[in-house]
C-alpha cells in the first residue's frame, strides 16, 4: 500500500495503537503462547528486539510448533444465507466487503484472549465476505498466521480468514531479498514456500493468504517469478478449500506501481488469484474500467475490492461511494475497508470501555440511525448496512445464544460472577444478531445495545432501554430453522426497571419484501423477578423459523435485560473430555491440553475450585490446549485444583475433569 496512504505496522509506533497487554503478558514466561509470525527464510542481520522471535518459514515444521495446539482454529466455516435485506437500498449478490483488521501487534499477540476488554472484539460480521489478518514488520516479522480465537469467531459467522503476507516497502525496512525468497524455486522449478503457505493454513485452520508485495526494486524476471508463485499457490490452495487474494501493489515487470486499478500492468495476477484489493488511489472512471476488463475476462466485478482507507478517519473518510456501490444502478466492484478497527483505536484511553466500543462500532456498520432497517438518507458515510445485504449461519437446531461479544468486565455463569476479571476472547464470542440493532415501533424507540454490566453467561447481554408507548419489536435472528413436533425456544431475561409484557416473535415465512417486517406470530413469554427462562413451544407452527424477535408491550420508561435465548428440539448435556494434563509449569503459569469430548462441543471452560468450596472461572477455549498464567496459593493450599468441562451448544456442561498442581 502507498506509504503516504496509511500507517505501517512497525513494532515502534504500534503500541499506541493497539490492544494494551496486561503487564504479566508484556514480560510473560516461555509458556505464554503467541500467534506466529515469519520471514519467508533469511533472517534480518543483529539481533531481534525484546519479546520478538525471528523465525524461517521455509523451516517450519507443524509436528516441531510446540505452540500450534494453541494457535490452531478448531470452528468449521459455517454456510450461511442471504435473507430479504432490512432496507431497501442493501443488495444481494453484488459488492461483498473485505475487512484488513490489525487485532494486535506482530509480536507478543496472545494466542488465545488476554486479561483486558479493551480490544477490538468485531460483531458486524453478517456484512463481511472475507478478513485478513492485517499486520507484519520489517523488523519482526512478514508473513502472519491469524490468532485461532479470530478465526473461530468468524468461521461461526461464516466468514474466512487469511492470513497476510507483507513485504513492506524500503522506506520501511523492506529488503527485496525477502521478495526473492518468497519466490524461490527448487530443482524441479516448484515454489517450495507456496506449499508451505498452504501447509500452515491447513495446520492452523484459516483460510488462505493475503499477497502483499510491496518491496521495490525488482525487475521482470522477478514479476515473473512472483506470477508463478501465486499461479503455484493458489492451484495447491484450492486443492485445500483456501483462497488467495492479490494486492496491486507490484506489476508484471517486477516493479512496485500502484495502479488503483485493473489493468494490463495487473491483470496476470488477478487472473492467478481469487481476487484483488485496488489500492486507494482509485477513480470512479478506473473503477468502472476495471468492473468491465474483469467481467470480460470471464470473472465478477465483485472480485476486485476498492480500497477505502479508514485508520486514520472511521466514518469521517471522505469516500467517492457513488463510483463503488451507486444508489440508482448495479454496484461496481467490492469494497475493502482497510482498518476498520478505528473504531476502537480513534477512542481516548479512559473511554474504550466495552459500551464505547459497540457504540462506535455500531455507528461505522450500520450507520447514524443506528437502525440498518431505517437508514438515514443524510449520512455522508454510507454505512456496509446501507448498501450490502446482511448474511447468517442460523440453520439447524439446536441453537442458542447468551449474546457474548467476546469481551467482557468480568464472567458471569447463570447471572452469578464468577470471575472479575477484565478479558477478551473472540473464540468465545456467540452467534450475534446480524442486524443490530433492527426496533419496529410506532411509537418512541428505546435504544437497543449490548451491555456489560450484567449477564446470564460469558460477559455481556443485549439490554433495551428507554421510554415504550407503543409495541416494540427487536428483530434479532435470522434463521432457517426447521420445527419439530417438539421444538421450543427459551428465553432468559431480566425486568431492570418498569413494567413490560414480553412476547416471543416468530415468522415462519420472508418478509414480502427488503425492508418490510417479517411475518411474525406472537407467543406470550413468561415473567419473573429476577432473571427468568421462560420454555415457548411453537405448538401450531409449522415449516422453517425465518425469523426470531421478541415484541414488548406496556408504557413508561423500563430497562428489560435479554441474557440467553435457545432453541431445540431435545436438551441434552456433553460428554465429558479426557486425559486433562499440566504439559509444562513454571511456577504458577501452566500449559494444559487434553483429549477432546466425544461428540458436538461448542468450547470448553477451565475453572479453579478453592479451598471454601467456591468455584473461580479461569477462561476458555475453542483449542484442546489452554495457558493459565499467574496462579498463586488460596487460603494456604498444598495445591491448585483445576476443573474442565465440555460445555455444548445449548450451553449445558459436562461433567468436571479435573487436574492439580502442587506448589
């Protein structure tokens, strides 16, 4: 990318910016694990700074990676489907988005969540078709593999990952001899660092590569060799379901020339790959020329990604969106939004809670009504929820939700704290509402959000606040769900204050069209004092849930809490895993892994039980391999007794196994 366009991520000006390390991870032992990080072979010349590894990836092996247990994404990526759209201005099957996220720094990342909230915990995933795993420095690392608790959370959202390969430009430390080894050929004039790309992806679970060649001085035999190695990788990626996608950064002869479009100088590489990222210095007339060269070359438009820059302005950036996604015609090619996580880093230290997050998060995504089903007309930044259609992977049962974003103040286990600790795992993260926040009313509209002050499970649950005169309903599932004889939905959930009826939405057919409301019926919900799980049968309905929401009637102000919402046809409870054991210890920090639970199992949690019988939530995780760090004797014990449970998709637990370390 053009040096004078954005930010490169060099590890001196990136702490700044990115998610703060509790101090226990800035000077964590050898057991700590991280995401891994590479130069294609040759190391940089000295020594590498403090807490960086340099590492070959031509040398890698994954049975030699003592950290890929922790590292490796364990969430198949969900199918997923395209429902009426909420407005009648998103579109179907035409521009998708690609979404170039730095989640942390090269080096030092955690590989699984770390003891602070304050990260870039992304939920907006319905309007994102592909993620890259942004980042890399000269003086780290290239070549970045993505944090397995990302790709499980977007893998749940159906969405793939690719990890990203960058070659940054000299002005920023880049040495084209790293170029030449990316493209090295063996004896046989195979690319050996194309199978390895594909190896570590499969090893890893994520999806494919990011290609990013940005170090000049290179002439036509090495863009020839550059085309070969990317014709080479993405035939063997394909073979193993990954993706790769082409950046315009070097051209045919070798040199790096950004073109910001399609074109002869470019059009080899697009052809070897899935698709291509234009750099920002796109016009609305290239734009148009490359849709029309890249449909005449037998591939869609919605295959190249205009690049639209937004670390340094969110929803500020001035943005030609007329030449991208045209109000009044077809779109005319896809949009990249290169760092979107402005939304977390534009927040002063002292307000990046959760709550300040989601909110601007919600205001990039869906806009300034903070309503993807009514769009504000006057909002110069036009919002992914205002031109692309929202996507899902709610399609079999059971299904359920405790509406956990992935981050959280403390934990909470039916509405009790079990931990107060500050944290962060993505892996965690539920499948959340595609469309937030979506209240059909006739009267005033509460505010609809997610909220971290209390929850039934995880961290968080969506809260609706505000003044009711009218009916309200919040949309917030779509689905294809398939009803039985005995499918029933249960919801968990709170009354705050005021007073409220609380009724199930359901609708077993699509809206009549975008932006109409979907058909519901509605089903009483019992109440209680405190929270409450109220059992709905869908007795008399037949067919496919469409759609899930609830409607809420009364008047006044009230503050009413959803924590949990489920739906089955028969409950039941995992079966335990096995073999839990301590791999290594050094002091109180432990690496522990085990055999998984036969069966369907959602994650796993990790609990300490103390001396007074109490039980301490102590994290969890997609991965049958789990770091603690920082344990400390309780109340005089000889040992820590440590307890892991399978727990299901319906959020039922598995009876404990458990393992003890003597101090």
């Amino acid at each position: 990318m053009n040096p004078t366009r954005r930010t490169v991520l060099l590890a001196a000006t990136a702490a700044a910016l990115l998610p703060a390390l509790p101090a226990k991870a800035a000077a964590a032992t050898a057991l700590q694990p991280y995401a891994t990080y590479w130069y294609p072979d040759s190391l940089p010349s000295g020594s590498p700074g403090t807490g960086i590894t340099w590492r070959s990836l031509k040398a890698w092996r994954a049975a030699d990676d003592a950290d890929l247990a922790f590292n490796a994404a364990s969430v198949p990526l969900a199918a997923r489907f395209t429902p009426p759209p909420a407005n009648t201005t998103a579109r179907a099957g035409q521009a998708r988005i690609q979404s170039l996220v730095s989640f942390g720094p090269t080096a030092g990342n955690p590989s699984q969540g770390s003891a602070t909230s304050d990260y870039y915990a992304f939920g907006h995933w319905a309007y994102v078709d592909e993620l890259v795993f942004w980042g890399g420095s000269s003086g780290e690392g290239l070549v970045l593999a993505p944090n397995a608790p990302i790709v499980d959370a977007a893998h749940r959202h159906g969405v793939p990952v690719l990890g990203n390969i960058f070659l940054p430009p000299v002005a920023y430390g880049g040495q084209l001899q790293w170029t030449r080894d990316l493209v090295q050929k063996d004896a046989a004039g195979r690319y050996p660092l194309a199978a390895q790309l594909v190896a570590v992806a499969a090893a890893h679970g994520f999806d494919g590569w990011f290609v990013n060649a940005e170090t000049g001085g290179g002439d036509a035999a090495l863009g020839a060799d550059m085309l070969g190695f990317v014709r080479e990788l993405k035939s063997l990626a394909s073979a193993r379901g990954q993706r790769v996608t082409w950046y315009d950064s070097m051209t045919v002869n070798g040199t790096v020339s950004w073109q910001g479009a399609l074109n002869s100088r470019n059009q080899p590489f697009f052809e070897a790959a899935d698709d291509m990222f234009v750099d920002f210095r796109w016009t609305a007339a290239g734009l148009a020329s490359s849709g029309t060269l890249a449909q005449r070359l037998g591939r869609s438009r919605y295959e190249l990604w205009a690049g639209v820059d937004v670390e340094a302005g969110g929803w500020n950036t001035s943005v030609n969106w007329d030449a991208i996604v045209p109000a009044g015609k077809p779109h005319i090619t896809s949009i990249g939004l290169y760092r979107p996580e402005w939304t977390r880093n534009h927040l002063p230290a002292d307000q990046r809670s959760p709550e300040d997050f989601h909110a601007a998060d919600d205001r990039f995504w869906t806009g300034r009504s903070l309503d993807p089903s009514r769009p504000d007309p006057t909002d110069t930044w036009r919002a992914p929820a205002v031109s692309v259609a929202d996507r899902s992977t709610v399609t079999s049962v059971p299904f359920a939700s405790v509406f956990n974003t992935g981050h959280g103040l403390r934990w909470y286990e039916e509405g009790a704290v079990t931990s107060d600790a500050a944290w962060n795992h993505l892996g965690l993260q539920d499948r959340l509402p595609s469309r937030q926040w979506v209240v059909r009313t006739e009267g005033s509209r509460p505010a609809v959000s997610f909220d971290f002050a209390d929850a039934w499970r995880g961290g968080s649950s969506v809260v609706v606040n505000g003044s009711v005169d009218e009916p309200v309903t919040v949309d917030l599932y779509a689905t294809r769900l398939p009803i039985g004889e005995g499918t029933v939905v249960e919801l968990t959930h709170r009354m705050d204050a005021g007073a409220v009826g609380v009724e199930l939405a359901v609708a077993t057919a699509e809206p009549g069209a975008p932006g109409a409301t979907p058909p519901y019926v509605h089903l009483p919900v019992t109440t209680g004092d405190g929270w409450h799980t109220s059992t709905v049968r869908l007795t008399g309905l037949s067919g496919t849930v469409h759609a899930l929401g609830v409607r809420l009637t009364g008047s006044g102000s009230l503050t009413w809490r959803l924590g949990g919402l489920a739906v089955y046809d028969t409950p039941g409870t995992p079966a335990a895993p096995s073999g839990l054991r301590i791999t290594a210890a050094s002091g109180g920090d432990l690496r522990l892994a085990w055999n998984p639970a036969p069966g369907a199992v959602r994650h796993y949690t990790l609990h300490r039980l103390l001396p007074d019988g109490s039980r301490r939530f102590l994290g969890g995780t997609c991965q049958r391999a789990y770091f603690v760090g920082g344990l400390k004797p309780e109340q005089g014990e000889r040992q820590a007794r440590l307890e892991l449970r399978a727990v299901g998709e319906l959020y039922t637990s598995s009876d404990p196994l458990t393992v003890t370390h003597p101090w």
